[in-house]
C-alpha cells in the first residue's frame, strides 16, 4: 500500500473506477482538488486507488470534506491517511468532519471532539399529499440568492463559506431555492441520488422551510434525496411530516478551537 499525495494526472480515471464500489461525491472531490491539491491524500493498493481524503480551508477552519474507503481497507490504514493529511496542515485552524458510524471511534482515537450529532434524511421517492402552487414557486424563486446565501450562512457558520458553495459545491445540476428567510442548495449526487448540501433558514422560519421542501419534492421527487441534519427536533420533526426516513449514528467533530455553529439555522449541512 502507498499512502501520500493524491495523483492528480490520473484522478478521473481512479474516481469513475472507485465509484463503481462506492458512491462518492466525484464533483466535490475535483474541485476540492482543484483548488488546493495539497490538501488531498490517498491510498493505492499498486496502482488501484482504495481510499481518499480532501480538505477546504476557510480562514478559521478546515474543513474534510471527502473521506472515502473501500471496505476492505483497513481501520488503522484510515487513521494513518487522516493522520498524514492533519499533519500537513495548518495547525492553528479548528478543523471539522461529518463523521459516518463506523467512524466515530477512530475520530475519537485521533483526537477529535464531538460537536453535535446528526441523522441522515433519506426521502425514497412516491408521492406526498401537498399543495405546490405557482405563488409558492415564486416566493422561493432563485433570483437574488448570493445576499441571502451570504447573509444567512455566515450567521449559521460565523466564517465565510460563499466562495466554497459557489464554486466547489455548486454544479450543472444544482437547483437553488431562497428568499428572504434563507437558502437551499441541491444537486444530483450521481444519476439516482439527488443531495441536499447546504440548506440554511433563519431560526423559526418554519413555513418557509416547508416551502423549501415542497419545492425540493416537487422538483425532485422522483429520484432518490438525501441529507445530514442535526438532531434539532423542528428539523428532524419537518424531514418526517415529509416522508423522510431517519438513520441515527453520524457525529460533527472538531480538532482544536470549539467552533460556534447555529445548529437551529442547519436543515442540511
């Protein structure tokens, strides 16, 4: 096994190969590259690419944005390519990770402290009795977005992220709702699986926040959604009453400075 930089000539290539085991979040990991290849690590087995990490540095924090293994791949094989990418970057920054269930003991080996925990939304396509009208697509029409997304996310997150979702989030199949109460971002994860990444509503703005789902289904109802949510009962209590189900079991965790995030403004991460 090698562990070190990603190869960046051939990571195309090893990415249409990887997920064919595994679904991963190929856009994100392109760009994320893209914009900072010292930050992206692997592991190959020969030639063969089994596992990855990537990192997105804001001014405050970074955070791991990918971290995918096939699963033959070792626990102690993860930690060591966790471990190489913490100690190539900058020490004085919080850094975070959604962590998934089978590595919440790992992270908490390497360190790392639970900030919240998180559930993952899973909608399954079919049919959910709402009213969708043209009134309501208009009050959560795209237009006038970039003051919303700035405004609302900053005061969710305390850091400037407008620059990450613009550019290594956003892709050719997002669809962006907001008004003046917040903002949601979704995209297709591959050809089945659409993912809500990021969705950020001023605190108590319930209705609005069903309108943002009812457009969701409306628009992408049809294909399998997605989402981590935060274990805030307003949030999970509107993924459920939508026909949302809920696994338990992922942790946001942080290195370094506890960060300040309004986990009630978080109806996806």
């Amino acid at each position: 096994m090698f562990i070190g930089w990603i190869r960046g000539n051939r990571l195309k290539e090893d990415l249409e190969a990887f997920e064919a085991r595994k679904v991963v979040d190929k856009n994100l990991i392109l760009t994320t590259y893209a914009q900072n290849p010292t930050y992206c690590f692997g592991i190959y087995d020969a030639q063969k690419l089994v596992a990855l990490i990537t990192a997105y540095a804001f001014d405050d924090s970074i955070l791991l944005n990918n971290f995918y293994a096939l699963d033959e791949v070792e626990i102690d094989l993860k930690k060591r390519l966790v471990q190489l990418l913490l100690n190539n970057i900058e020490s004085n920054k919080t850094v975070m990770i959604l962590a998934k269930r089978d590595e919440v003991e790992y992270f908490k080996a390497l360190n790392f402290v639970s900030y919240a925990r998180f559930k993952q939304a899973i909608f399954n396509g079919g049919g959910v009795a709402f009213n969708f009208s043209n009134a309501t697509a208009k009050s959560i029409s795209h237009e006038n977005y970039q003051s919303g997304l700035k405004n609302y996310d900053y005061r969710a997150f305390k850091e400037d992220r407008f620059e990450y979702i613009t550019t290594a989030v956003m892709k050719q199949s997002s669809l962006l709702l907001s008004n003046d109460f917040g903002y949601q971002h979704s995209y297709a994860l591959n050809r089945n699986v659409i993912k809500i990444s990021p969705w950020i509503m001023q605190s108590e703005a319930l209705s609005d926040a069903e309108k943002f789902i009812r457009g969701l289904i409306y628009h992408r109802g049809l294909k399998k959604i997605m989402a981590f949510i935060p274990e805030v009962k307003e949030i999970t209590d509107l993924y459920i009453s939508y026909k949302f189900e809920l696994k338990g079991g992922y942790q946001l965790f942080y290195l370094g400075n506890r960060p300040t995030i309004d986990l009630e403004m978080v109806y996806a991460l």
